[in-house]
C-alpha cells in the first residue's frame, strides 16, 4: 500500500466539506413549508428514514452532533408526542410509505428506555412499512446502552448496530469528558451477533486531545481484535466558532497536522493489514461486507448517513436538526430543541435551511460523489448522463486538480478521474475543485474543518 508521508500533506492542510452533500449545508438558505410538503407528496418508495434524538447523559467536548445533555423522563416524554404529531402531519403520497432503511442517530437514540424505544419504534410504524430485508441500524454510546435494548430493539426487527468508540485509552477519554469503560464494547458486540445483527461498526477519531502515537496504535489494536464487520475513523473536528463547548479543550493538548497525519496513516495500514478494504475518505469493511462490495464495483454512495449502498434514495428526517432529501429538495429542522418544540407544538413549519436542487447542482453533485466514494470517474458516463463536453464544462476545476496531479495524488486522462491509493487521505481536496460554491464570498468564521 503506498501512502503518503505525514511531512507531505502539511501544505495541504486546509478547511473543505466532508460532502455528506451537494450543495453542502452552509450553502443552503430559506426554503417555505409548501416546497417541503410538495417534496414529500411525491417521495418515491422505497424511501430511508432517519430519527434524529438529542439527547444525551453527558456533553464530550469533541462532539459535532446537535445535542442535548438532559436528565430522563418529562423532556423525553414531550419529544415522543412530538415524534408522533411530526409523523401525522407528513403530507406522504401514502398512508404508510414503504422504506428499505430505518436509522436512529443522536445525540444518544439509547438514552431513551428500551420501552420508549419500542413506543418510538411502533410509532415510525404507523406513516412507514419496512420491505422484505429493511435495513433497521442505530448508533449507541456504549456506556449506557443495555442488553434490554438491544435485545427490544431486535424483537422490532433492528438488525444493525454502530458504537461510539472513539479512544479506548483512559488519558484521551477524560480529555474529552468521556466516560466509558472499554470492556463494555465487547460484551455489545458479542450481545448483538448472539441477536443476529450484523454490519457491526465501530467509530473512532484521530486527532484528539492528548492522543498520541502510542496511545492511537493501542486503541486500534483493541479495535481489531474485537473484529467489527466495519469502522469510521474520523479526523475530530476543532470548530470552537460553531460548538462553544470545544473552547473547554486546550489547543495546546491537540495533535498537530503532523500528528494527525501520522494517526491517519496508522489507522489506514493497521486496517488494511487486519484485512479490512478502506472505504472512500475514512471507512473500512470487511472484504464480504456490503459496502466493500459495493465500492469494489464502484457503487458505493454517501449521504447524510454516512456510506451506503443506496443510491439516489430519498431520505425523511424526523426530529430535532434531522435533515431531509427527497426527490432532489434539501433541508434541515430547527436545530435548537426549544425551537424545534414550540414550532411543532404551533403547527408551523420546523424547516431552518434548505436548498433546492438546479440541473447544474445534479451533475456537480454526481462528479463529487464519484471522487469521494468510489475515487473514480467516468468522464464518457458523465457526458451521456448529463449532456455536456467535462472538459470544457469543468476548465477551471481540471486546472485546479492539476497540482494533485503533479504530486501522484491523482491521475487524470481524457475518459477518467481516479484517485490514488496514496491521494486518499486528500479525497476532499480532489472532489473541491467541482464545488461551484467554495468560490463564492464566505463571511464570517470558517465554515469548515481542516482536511487532514
């Protein structure tokens, strides 16, 4: 495997979107309820539902998520009615929409009891009727999560798991005010392949307050001896402008790009050697899991949930900050849970963003998706989809991605675009170059994180 050096990527080192979408988040604006609501009278089944809960039992400084650190029953009690009044009012194009994937992401979804899991569940089930082999996954903070749940979760036909590792060193949890005792992880592994679930995922991160070389390789040595079916290992993300409570964690503690660098790479070699297939910008499979499979016959795809398999799905959200993307029509709810509550509780619409998509954001966000999940395009493919000359549609950007180019990041001739193994690690970078809207004036904070 040839990789890059840490000292190689250092002037590289820049903010740019991890793009989850095009066009990305920062980008997108007002949008009125009559858009969303005709969006989702023609959502195409079979559709993806995602459940975003808020809560959690303690606030980790590293964390990006839209959350809530919250004691347990009357908020959690009101946030179910809410669910429940959410899901009457969808203007669908069916009393229940068939969907072949349900994921609950937080927040922690099992800071909720496993009854109110179920009730939440059972909910979900009146608006939408998972098909024959429906994906149903849930992301979970080992700490609190119980066999109870998982074990209620399953009898409701839940069937993937993903935890939230991050560390398993003791110095770089407390760091980042995470309890969690390591041991837990592999009792909820064993608990759910003894249940049958399968597409097991652990996330880890690189680059947090007081991690280093050593302490990095033990976390993921610890890793691949429990042998998850799969792995996120994400670069934390210092954005202190957009969440104040990453001004509690001191810079001087956190990695510099070398580092980083380094913890990247050792995470991209101990993988591989394990027998994992790497996955876009910062995943790993087995060889015999979907997604590897997908990505070996370059069909993976990427959306707010991550990686998957599906392509061109349309996507519901429900709850607090959950994003939709139906029939090419971004948006985002409220992501201020007060917010969020009071405009359910009026009747009125809950949207804070949203964008809708033009034919030229269709082809860009084509080209993007390639590059960042497969690193490959077709150029020929491009050109009878969308009917245009890429070279003369995409001048500039190829100049742009000249100097990848010239460093063996990336290799370019007339019929395609491909990024090397060794560009990997600047996946982001290749894609920028095709993002019309990087380009526009930005005021403010950056909006970004940094790509190594």
């Amino acid at each position: 495997m040839e990789l890059v050096s840490p000292s190689e990527l250092r002037r590289w080192d820049r903010p740019g979107p991890r793009y989850t979408s095009y066009p990305t988040v920062p980008v997108w604006g007002a949008l009125s309820r009559a858009e969303t609501d005709a969006a989702l009278g023609r959502a195409r089944e079979p559709a993806q539902v995602y459940l975003h809960v808020p809560f959690c039992a303690e606030q980790c400084t590293f964390c990006g998520c839209n959350m809530v650190v919250a004691g347990r029953r009357p908020i959690g009690e009101r946030y179910i009615a809410l669910v429940e009044r959410q899901l009457h009012e969808l203007p669908l194009p069916a009393e229940r929409l068939a969907v072949q994937r349900i994921h609950w992401g937080g927040g922690t979804p099992t800071w909720f009891t496993p009854e109110e899991m179920v009730r939440l569940h059972q909910l979900l089930l009146t608006r939408f009727e998972p098909i024959e082999g429906a994906e149903l996954s849930i992301e979970a903070d080992p700490q609190i999560t119980t066999r109870a749940h998982l074990e209620a979760l399953a009898e409701q036909g839940y069937n993937r798991l993903s935890l939230g590792v991050q560390s398993f060193d003791d110095g770089v949890l407390t760091a980042v005010n995470r309890p969690q005792w390591g041991e837990r992880i592999a009792d909820l592994l064993a608990m759910a392949r003894e249940l049958g679930w399968w597409g097991l995922n652990l996330d880890l991160m690189y680059g947090l307050p007081t991690q280093t070389e050593a302490t990095f390789r033990a976390t993921l040595q610890r890793t691949i001896a429990l042998r998850p079916d799969r792995l996120a290992v994400f670069g934390y993300a210092h954005v202190p402008w957009l969440h104040n409570h990453m001004k509690r964690i001191d810079e001087a503690t956190l990695p510099g790009v070398d580092l980083r660098a380094t913890q990247y790479l050792m995470a991209q070699r101990a993988f591989a050697e394990a027998g994992y297939d790497p996955l876009g910008l910062d995943h790993f499979a087995v060889a015999e899991d979907q997604l590897a499979v997908a990505q070996r016959s370059r069909g993976l795809h990427r959306n707010f949930m991550g990686y998957t398999t599906l392509a061109d799905v349309d996507m519901i959200g429900l709850g607090m900050s959950a994003i939709s993307e139906v029939g090419g029509v971004y948006w985002q709810a409220e992501t201020k849970l007060a917010t969020w509550m009071q405009r359910v509780e009026a009747g009125e619409s809950t949207v804070k963003r949203g964008w809708v998509m033009s034919d030229e954001d269709r082809l860009r966000r084509h080209v993007v998706n390639a590059i960042m999940c497969n690193l490959h395009l077709d150029i020929p493919a491009v050109e009878r989809r969308f009917g245009v000359d890429f070279a003369e549609h995409f001048g500039q950007a190829l100049l742009e991605l000249a100097p990848l180019e010239a460093d063996g990041f990336v290799v370019r001739d007339a019929e395609h675009i491909r990024v090397t193994e060794k560009g990997r690690v600047l996946v982001r970078l290749a894609a920028m170059p095709f993002d019309a809207y990087l380009k526009k004036k930005q005021d403010g904070a950056p909006r970004f994180s940094r790509t190594i």
